[in-house]
C-alpha cells in the first residue's frame, strides 16, 4: 500500500498533538484521510463529513493537484508525493 505524507494546516495541528506533517498509507485520499481519522479523529471530523464527504470549505491538493480537478476522493495517492489539506479562510 503506498505512503504519503501528510501536511495539516495550522489551525488542525493542535489536534493531532501538533503535529505538521506524518506519513499515512492508502490507496486513495478517501483511504488516507480515513487513517489520519483512525489516528487523530477530531482531525477528521474537521475535514470530513459524518457521511464520509469532503467538507465544503477543506480543499486537498496532491502535490500541486486540487482533488476536486482529479477524481475527489478516489483519486489514487499512487505516484504523488505529498497530500497538501488546506483549510479556507474567510474574511471580509
């Protein structure tokens, strides 16, 4: 199963006992990101929905790759090197 590193924003690293970066296997961002919910799950209830879905205002990025542009969730981590969570920020 292929590893990736993971990179949380600021904001979520105190809830992964401020953690920046950790190396998590899968197949697909959704397999990932189920992880990095295994391992810290406040992190993943901030980036996932209850149902499993993306929430609206997280972007994920494969390197440079915005997942929404690729295949979302199923989109392989096969070949990247690095899966980028971006938290939007609001403001006015």
């Amino acid at each position: 199963m292929p590893t990736i590193q993971l990179e949380l924003p600021a904001a979520l690293q105190p809830l992964a006992d401020n953690t920046a970066t950790m190396d998590l296997a899968g197949e697909s961002v959704q397999e990932v990101l189920f992880a990095l919910q295994q391992r810290y799950r406040a992190v993943g209830q901030r980036i996932l929905t209850r149902g499993g879905a993306l929430r609206q205002h997280v972007n994920i990025f494969l390197d440079e790759d915005d997942i929404r542009a690729l295949d979302g969730l199923d989109t392989p981590v096969n070949g990247y090197r690095r899966m980028i969570v971006v938290a939007s920020v609001a403001g006015g």
